[in-house]
C-alpha cells in the first residue's frame, strides 16, 4: 500500500477593518506561525504592522490553505 503525501500550503490573513477587501496575507504551517526569516524585509515590516495593530485595523488573522498550490 502506498501513501501519498499531500503538500499543503496555508496562509494567515489579516483581514482590514478599515478598507474593506483590503488585507494582508502571509505564508505559515498549520498551526500560523510565520518564518520571519522567509519573508521579504517589506513583507516582514508589513507582518509585524499588522499584528501590532490586530484588534484595531486589523481582525483577528485566520490561518487557511493557500490558493497558490
């Protein structure tokens, strides 16, 4: 019997709470933890941003599979 191994991609995402359709969305594993260290210095900035203001312009991230497989 062969198992195949499913890779799967997922994202969090910071949906705007103050644009509507706006957000910013970031490559993670299952569990929603960024390697900040994978990140462009652009995409780190924009990932700290959104976390520091989660709550305020940001909702609550919610991590999901990719649509880029």
């Amino acid at each position: 019997m062969v198992t195949a191994t499913v890779d799967r991609t997922y994202e969090i995402r910071f949906r705007s709470l103050v644009k509507e359709g706006r957000g910013l969305t970031f490559p993670c594993d299952m569990d929603g933890h960024v390697n900040l260290d994978s990140l462009s210095d652009a995409a780190r900035n924009n990932y700290l941003y959104a976390r520091a203001l989660r709550g305020r312009d940001f909702a609550t991230p919610a991590v999901q599979l990719s649509g880029a497989h």
